[in-house]
C-alpha cells in the first residue's frame, strides 16, 4: 500500500492509500496510533475506492503541547496482511486564547523623598502564554491624574517607572495609578501601582515672633510673658519635633504651650 494525505476542511485531514491488487488484496481498513486528539472517519467513494478523514476530537491547547506525531496504517485483505504506514505531524498554530497576567493585582512601594530624577522607582512585570506579537507585552498608564503623570514615566516595553521630576513628602505623600499589559492581540490585564513617600529631613524649623513686649517694665512680676514665639517644622515623626532653649545665665525661660 502507498499512502498520501492531503488537508480539507478546519478541523479534518483527508488521506488517501493506492494498493495495485484487487478484489479482497486491495486496500480493506485504516488504522490510527492511539491518541486522545484525533479519530478516524473512513468513507468510500462512489467508485468503490475508500478515502480516510483525520477527524478532531478536542480542542487543541498549544500551550500543552505544539505538536502532535500521529501514524496512519493502511491495511489490505490479504493473507498475510500487508500495510503501509504514514507519519503524519500535525503543528499547531498559536492563537491569542491567553490574556497577559500582572504578577501582583496591587504593587506597593516605599520611596525616600528627595529620590534623583530619572531614578528606577518600580518595575512591573506581566506573562502571557501565547508566542509571537500574541505574547509581545505593551505596558501603558491607564488611570492617573494629570498632576501625577507629570512626576512619573512609564516605558512601554520592559514596565520600568522612573521619577521624572523631584518628589516631597511636604507637598504629597502617597501616589496610586492603575497600568494595563496589552499583547500584541488586544487582550489585557491591569494592576495598582500604590507609592508611599517618606520623609527626609530636609526642612530647617521656622521661628515666628508673634507679639513681644517692648520696652519691658523692670518691675515685671515673675511669670509676665515677654514675647510669644511660634516654632515650626514641616517635616513628619521624629524629624519635625522641636525643642527650645536660649542661652544660659539669663533671667528668662521657655514656657512650651500647644
């Protein structure tokens, strides 16, 4: 028996054996290697001749397996037997059946303030199953105010976030933003980004004279307030608690009120 095969409708392979014998010694059956995929549909045709269809069983998952190798057997009547065999390997295409997936749902990350422009602040990461432009990964902004999309670039191709201007804590302490992972087929996944800022110490304490008494009585009973100071500091925590004090040997003191 000779084979030969050629492919028909989605999901079909239609084969074909020539045997030069007839009657009972011609081609009889077709046989395929066990497999959970693919069946066999025989058919004869009106004259007489019989044609094999590689039928598919179940949807095929490429990303369980990109291949498959089947082996066709044509068999004649005869006594022996005698057969022919046929490799057939099937490759399958990838379509873009997997979406790309975010590592994380909420990414957290603390930062010092005063961090260089242009520094590495974050780096997301999606996967995508699919091979090709289905697997290829873009990374874009998708919510974020205009204030904050001034302070941070996102690069599309490796999900790099870096500062692009210098960032206070006096001035915003904590920024979100909301990316998305597109493949090269549209299908997308998205992520938080959520950024704390830290504080430096980088604000020197203010003093304000409120009021003052001037000139000064010098029969003022003890306790009479001569000037009223007002301290301040920016920072946060440890960083803006003050202390004051003035210089020894003088009859003043500092009285702290809230």
């Amino acid at each position: 028996c000779f084979l030969s095969y050629s492919l028909c409708s989605a999901g079909r392979s239609r084969k074909s054996a020539q045997d030069p014998d007839s009657g009972i010694n011609s081609l009889q059956n077709y046989q395929l290697n066990k497999n959970p995929s693919f069946t066999l549909a025989v058919k004869e045709s009106p004259d007489g001749k019989k044609q094999v269809e590689l039928v598919l069983e179940k949807s095929l998952d490429r990303e369980e397996e990109s291949s498959h190798q089947l082996i066709l057997t044509a068999l004649d009547g005869g006594d022996p037997v005698r057969s022919g065999t046929a490799k057939v390997r099937i490759k399958i295409t990838d379509a873009n059946d997997n979406p790309p997936v975010f590592t994380e749902q909420i990414y957290k990350v603390s930062l010092r303030e005063n961090l260089p422009k242009g520094s590495l602040v974050f780096q997301v990461k999606a996967s995508d199953k699919d091979e090709g432009l289905n697997g290829h990964i873009s990374y874009f902004f998708d919510s974020i105010p205009e204030n904050t999309r001034k302070l941070f670039h996102l690069d599309p191709e490796n999900g790099e976030i870096t500062n692009t201007a210098i960032l206070d804590f006096e001035e915003k302490n904590e920024y979100t933003m909301e990316l998305e992972a597109r493949d090269g087929g549209g299908l997308t996944d998205h992520c938080k980004v959520h950024i704390e800022i830290l504080d430096e110490n980088d604000n020197a304490p203010e003093v304000t004279i409120l009021s003052e008494s001037s000139p000064f009585p010098e029969d003022s009973p003890p306790g009479t307030v001569i000037v009223l100071i007002k301290a301040l500091d920016p920072d946060a925590g440890q960083n803006g608690e003050l202390s004051c004090s003035i210089q020894h040997n003088l009859p003043f003191k500092i009285i702290s009120s809230s």
